[in-house]
C-alpha cells in the first residue's frame, strides 16, 4: 500500500461515518463489488448483540478465490 493509499485508508477511517463514503470506499477498493440494498432485522442479534438492523451491501472475490462479504 503507497503513501497516499495509506493517508486516505487513515482520513476514512478517522472521518464522521457516511454510507455514501463507505459505499464509495469499498467499490474501489474491491473489484466486481456490486452494492445491494438488502436490509435484514434478526432477533436474536436485536436481543444478544444490541443490533437492531444491519443491511448486506454485497461480496467480492479476492485474487485467492475467497469470497469477502460486507455489511
């Protein structure tokens, strides 16, 4: 990773949270990602984990096969 990917990786990482910029951050890093808007609630996630909804945005394949999903 060069000097500049790394400076954008810290000022994402750092910055106010946005979808939007998350979305954007995650397309061009990840090849073939396609967002999806599948939003999902889980009862036992919403009763073990405090999460009330958490939406799929979709998956990537890495240069080794395996498959990288993000939500």
């Amino acid at each position: 990773m060069g000097k500049r990917a790394s400076m954008e990786l810290k000022k994402f990482l750092s910055s106010r949270y946005s979808t939007d910029d998350f979305e954007d951050f995650i397309r061009e890093r990840f090849y073939g990602l396609e967002i999806q808007d599948n939003s999902y609630t889980d009862a036992y996630l919403r009763e073990k984990e405090s999460i009330e909804e958490y939406r799929y945005l979709g998956k990537s394949e890495l240069d080794d096969g395996k498959e990288i999903g993000f939500f």
